[in-house]
C-alpha cells in the first residue's frame, strides 16, 4: 500500500479486484482495457488426519506389599530364647521385588543385646539367611530391618523361620513383616508424560490436503469420549464446556477428553495430545479418536476425524513376562541384561495379542551379538517354531558356537508364523 492499509477479512471480498491497462503501438495509437480478477472460495471441506507418531515408554503395574501375618517369637522372664515361624505367599503373575525382613522387639525389661537368626525356605529348600544384631534393647521396644538385596521372589508361598537369642533372661517376644514391592508381570502401563502436537487445518497431518475453511466465521465443534465436546467460534464470547448436550462456544480454545488422554485444540486448528499417565497397555482396545465439524453458518458443514497415532514400546525384565499389547503397533524390545545367559538375562515371555496388522514387532538385535549380519546366517541365531498353534521364537546368541544352545525366548499365542513372516515388514529386528 502507498499510504496506508486496513486489514479485512476475506469475506468482505463482494466484488472482482479491476486493473486498467493501456497499450501503445509505434504510431501512437492506444487502447485502453482492464483486467478483472475474481476470487472463488471452495466449497466448505474437511480432511481426515493422523497426528505424528506419539512413541510411549511403558513399564510393568507396580504396588507396595507387605505381609505382617508370617508368626511370632516369645520367651518368659526366666527364658534367653524363642522360635517362631510363619509363611506369606507372592501372588501368581507378579514378582515381590525389594523385599525386607523387619523384626519388631518388644520387652517390659532392658535386656541388653538380642540376636535374631532367620532363613527365608521355598518348597524345603534355603533360599537366603542370616544373623541380625539388635543392640541395647530397653524398657519397651526396637525395630530392627533386614534389607534382602538382589532377592527376587517369584510367585509362591516361602516360609520365613527365625530364632531370637539373648544374652541375659527376660521376656520377650519378636514379630516380623515382610514388606517390599510387587510388580504385575501381567499389567504394562504408560510411564511418564507424552505429548504431540499438530494442526489438523494445515494439511500437516493429512499428507498436505488443507481443511478448506469457506469463511472466517466457520465454527469448528470437537468431540472426544464419553460425550466430551465442545465448540470455537470467533464470533462468540462464552466459555468452552466439557458438556455434549450444550457445547457452548469459545473464542480460542478448549480441552476435550479422549479414552487415554486430553486434548487441547485452539481455534486455528493447532492441538496438543497429552497421554495419561498409567494406561494399561490392554485397555487401549482402540485407537484415539476424535471427531470434528466444521459449519460455515451459511447451511454448510463436513466432517472428519483427527486420529491419534502411537508407538507403544514395552522393555522384557528377567521375568517371564506376559504382554496383552495395544490396538497399535506395539514393539517389545530385548535388551541384554546379562552377558553370561543364554537369552541375555531375559525371561521366557507370552505375547498374548501379537498382530502383524497392527504392526507389532520384536526388537532382538541386542541379543544376537555375534551376528555378521548376514541373511545367510541367520538361522544360525533365531529360530522360529510353531507349538499348540502358537509360535515360539528362539535365539542361540554365538550361533554355530558353543557357549550358547537355541533357547526360547517369547511365544506368540494363537498365531502361526514363520522366520520368512516376521522378517517381512520388519516385524523381526535383527539389527540386520
């Protein structure tokens, strides 16, 4: 502009932009014409997105447990000694992890120095044991802890047996807990946060097709889960609302909520997917969703949908884990634990759901560490088998070495697949 301009929406355009143009020829002759542009809104349209894929670090359903139940020790006054034993039980499909032994003493006397010694039994055998000091024990009571470093429990029952010895005689009586953490080898679950962000206007997350809008004032209206919605209009000044039945409208932005997690979208269409926090990995049955809508004022409307694309990745303990994966494609990842063990240090583990639709894969490559990366010689490390209509995948980690035999390393359940299958798409990473 020469002097000065003044923005204006584009629907204020009514009328063809004109040019005037003059042409001369070498007599001097001119003609005078003009050009006319006309701009042509399209018609009102919306384009189904995908967001960018959302990676999402998982980890297995963790509690705190404690069994206070396992028996008790006492002794008269004229007594130096007691026994006592008691049992607890790990529940099926968990591990009891970061265990401790806490011995409680209580006494009406000083009695001086008390020793307490204990052994932890499964099915007969002795599993862990020692002496613990319990030092200058006086009128009432002490507490004294028994840290049980690097023992993993299985599922179970143990049986817990302790012996109380004091140097002088009085009455006592010892009472121990077990207490530690259990980890669900059944249950996977979102860890920590994560976020992606997009627009579902720019064409960004629909392969470069944009949302043809028609007119400043289209309204745009969103949906979620469980009636979750709400409405951006430029041209309102109420509040979003979260309430299905009566969307009311927002002039920027507003936050509906999905089956895993919320997401805010502000009136240009650009959005931010936050994923909760301890989403099992088997409740996500389907994908996240959300629907929009797109109103001109002007009795038109289009529909579409913005989906939100994941990338679960679930890492194998030392414990024979059990993975019900998502409706995505989830990858479960072997890392090598330890050097010395035949799978790495990894348990035998059970994919309950693998689907090559979905794209789920298994990630090895770490295992298989003295591969030359060889497509010939692959065989030589994994191995695949089916067994009771499941497929079972074994790594010899050296080869045609001798450190090292075929070992199983995860079944999948209810599928049959060869070497040849999951190499395809790379539903097998080798690392190759």
């Amino acid at each position: 502009c020469a002097t000065s301009c003044r923005s204006r929406g584009a629907d204020s355009i009514k009328t063809p932009d004109s040019f005037i143009y003059t042409v001369k020829a070498p007599n001097g002759d001119t003609d005078t014409a003009s050009l006319n542009i006309t701009p042509t809104a399209r018609a009102l349209d919306a384009i189904n997105d995908v967001s960018d894929t959302l990676s999402v670090a998982t980890l297995q359903d963790t509690a705190a447990w404690l069994d206070s139940s396992v028996g008790s020790a006492s002794w008269g006054l004229l007594g130096k000694s007691g026994s006592g034993s008691g049992t607890f039980d790990v529940a099926t499909g968990t591990v009891l992890k970061g265990a401790s032994l806490v011995f409680d003493v209580s006494t009406l006397i000083t009695l001086g120095n008390l020793n307490i010694s204990w052994a932890i039994q499964e099915n007969g055998t002795v599993i862990r044991n020692g002496t613990v000091p319990v030092a200058n024990i006086t009128l009432g009571s002490a507490t004294v802890t028994v840290n049980l470093s690097g023992l993993e429990l299985d599922a179970g029952t143990y049986t817990l047996n302790f012996t109380g010895t004091n140097t002088l005689a009085g009455a006592a009586t010892i009472t121990p807990r077990v207490i530690g953490t259990t980890v669900d080898l059944d249950n996977f679950e979102t860890s920590g946060t994560h976020t992606v962000l997009g627009n579902i206007f720019d064409g960004s997350d629909a392969a470069g097709a944009m949302d043809q809008l028609n007119t400043v004032n289209t309204r745009l209206s969103i949906s979620g889960y469980n009636g979750s919605a709400a409405t951006l209009d430029a041209a309102a000044n109420s509040a979003a609302t979260l309430d299905a039945a009566a969307p009311a409208a927002n002039t920027t932005s507003a936050t509906i909520q999905g089956h895993y997690g919320t997401l805010q979208i502000n009136l240009d269409g650009a959005y931010t997917y936050t994923l909760n926090n301890g989403v099992a990995m088997s409740s996500i049955t389907s994908k996240e969703v959300f629907t929009y809508q797109l109103d001109d004022k002007m009795g038109h409307t289009d529909s579409a949908t913005l989906t939100i694309d994941m990338a679960p990745q679930i890492v194998s303990t030392n414990q024979n884990d059990v993975l019900i994966g998502s409706a995505y494609g989830d990858t479960l990842i072997y890392h090598l634990l330890n050097g010395a063990d035949a799978t790495g240090g990894n348990g035998a583990d059970r994919w309950q759901n693998f689907s090559t639709a979905q794209g789920d894969k298994i990630d090895i490559h770490e295992l298989l560490t003295g591969w030359d990366h060889q497509a010939a010689t692959l065989g030589n490390f994994v191995q695949v088998h089916t067994s009771d209509a499941n497929t079972v995948i074994s790594v010899d980690r050296d080869g045609a070495g001798s450190a090292f035999k075929s070992t199983d390393l995860v079944t999948l359940e209810n599928v049959q697949l060869t070497l040849n299958d999951l190499l395809q798409n790379n539903h097998l990473i080798t690392g190759g």
